[in-house]
C-alpha cells in the first residue's frame, strides 16, 4: 500500500471514528440538535473523547445524566462493565474564567498571563479531578476519579443501571431520616476538611447525594480550595450556612454554623461579606 497510502488510510478512518462518535453523542443527548453540536462540543473535544475510548477508558455512552450550561454529563461504562460519569466541560462559555476567579486565587495553576479560555478549562477540569482524589483518598465519599484528560473528566457512576442516586434536594425523608442525614453530611465537610485538608465551596442540597438516609455523597468539587486559600474560611462558612439552611426547611433543628465552624476549625468565623 505505501506509507502514503496508510496515512491517508489512517486519517480518513480517524474520520470517520470522530463522525461516528459526533453521533453517538447526538444520538444520546436530545436536548442538543446536529446545528448546534459544533457550539457546544469542539473539534478538540471530540478528539479528546476518541483518545479516551481509544486508550480503553470508556466504551461508548449510553444516555446523557446532565446537560448544564457549563457541563454535560454522558453516562458510560468501560469494558468491565463498570459504570461511569463522563463529564465534558463545554468550551464556549465566556462567562466561566469570570466566574471562577475567586477560587483560584494564589492558584498557580490559573495564574498565567494571557491564559487561553481553552487552557483555563482544560486545568478547571484538571482541579475537579485533583479535588475528587484527595477527597476520594481522604475516605469521604465522593465519585472515585478515574482519568482527566483535557477538558473531560472520568469519575465512577454514582448510581446504578444508569439510574443516578437521588441529589439531596430531590429526597423526601422523614424527619427523624432528615436528622441522620445531617450528621452524615457535616461528617463529611468535617473529614474534608480535616483529613483532606479542602473546602467544598459549592455546598448545598444540589451538590449532595443521598440515595438513603444513612449514605450521603459529595459531588462537583471542582470550586473546592485548600486550606491555603486564602478565602478558605469564608467559603466553609458558606458551606456550612447552605446546608444549615436546607435542614431547616425540611424541620431539622440545625446547630448554628457559627459552632459548627468553632469546633471544627479552632477558630472564630470570618465576617459575612456581601458582594460590592
Ligand atoms: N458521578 C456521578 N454519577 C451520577 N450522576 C452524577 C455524577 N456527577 C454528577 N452527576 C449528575 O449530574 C449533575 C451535574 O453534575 P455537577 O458535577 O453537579 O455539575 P454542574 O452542577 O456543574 O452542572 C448532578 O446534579 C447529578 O445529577
Ligand atoms: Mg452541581
């Protein structure tokens, strides 16, 4: 055949593959319609998903779990039968570097002059990715991180048959269930902070699994900052007021967060601010 011809060969099969895979995710994902698929999903995102089912991460998906303005989220599963989340952050979105700045602060990583919006993405989901395994690690239960790679991040499934755990705010317990699960999730901002040295920074009954009573999950800790941070201790008040103000509502008798905050950290809490 020639080296010229197998090149050629390979190209057009590469292809094809990125065809092929454009409509697999259309097939998936009803909300988002064949004119559209070039504004949300890149070239190089669709690339970046090859690469992945090349290397053997995922096989193919199987339905989409979410489709936010900054994320999609595609339900996979590898060759073992595992199951898995395949959260695709989108490219396109020019509000994302404004919105994120306060999390970054003293963060190397996003610090750079004339960073692409591509770039800051691709280290984006290289955080969430960073904050899943050492929370993972820490023993609080969050998505077990498989791979990142650019702007798409592989985590375990939180759910079974494709079917995910209900977030907290879709639960309807009782309110002695209620009581359980409120000492369940400040364990976890506990062991988060303590044993894996992070702040959640996006705490609330949208960010929390709780497929029952007893068993709670964190999710989406791409904002989560290190202690080091330098606003840390606002954005734990913060936490800890969000989840206080979800219990409340469903008729659980919350310890203040002022309290909570004391006994976890040592220290007094920070003033609230309000945005300027
Ligand atoms: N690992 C996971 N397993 C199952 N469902 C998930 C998983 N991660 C996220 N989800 C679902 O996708 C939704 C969006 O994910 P999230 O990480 O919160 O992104 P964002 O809020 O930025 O859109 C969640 O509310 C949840 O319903
Ligand atoms: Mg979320």
């Amino acid at each position: 055949m020639g080296e010229e011809g197998e090149r050629l060969y390979r190209k057009l099969s590469r292809a094809e593959a990125l065809a092929d895979i454009k409509n697999r995710m259309l097939e998936k994902d009803r909300s988002l319609d064949a004119s559209a698929f070039e504004e949300v999903f890149d070239k190089a995102t669709l690339q970046s998903v090859y690469e992945l089912m090349r290397r053997g991460i995922f096989e193919d998906f199987y339905g989409v779990v979410s489709a936010g303005k900054e994320s999609r989220i595609y339900y996979a599963r590898n060759k073992n039968g595992e199951e898995l989340a395949v959260k695709i952050y989108l490219v396109n979105n020019t509000e994302f570097r404004k919105t994120r700045m306060l999390y970054v602060a003293g963060d190397h990583n996003f610090e750079r002059p004339g960073m692409s919006l591509r770039k800051f993405i691709d280290a984006w989901a290289r955080r969430e990715f960073r904050n899943l395994k050492t929370a993972f690690d820490s023993g609080v239960p969050v998505p077990k991180p498989y791979t990142v790679h650019r702007n798409i991040l592989v985590m375990s499934f939180l759910g079974s048959d494709g079917l995910r755990y209900p977030l907290l705010r879709e639960t309807r317990y009782s309110r002695e269930e209620y009581l359980v699960t409120y000492g369940k999730v400040i364990d976890c901002v506990a062991r988060l902070y303590r044993g894996a040295g992070i702040v959640h920074s996006d705490l609330s009954e949208f960010n929390i699994m709780a497929p029952n009573p007893e068993i709670v999950y964190f999710i989406d800790l791409s904002q989560a900052v290190s202690l080091t941070n330098r606003y840390a201790q606002i954005f734990l008040m913060r936490d800890l007021r969000n989840v206080n103000r979800f219990f409340s509502s469903v008729g659980i008798d919350v310890q203040d967060e002022e309290s909570i905050f004391r006994e976890l950290t040592g220290g007094e809490p920070p003033p609230e601010l309000t945005p300027i």
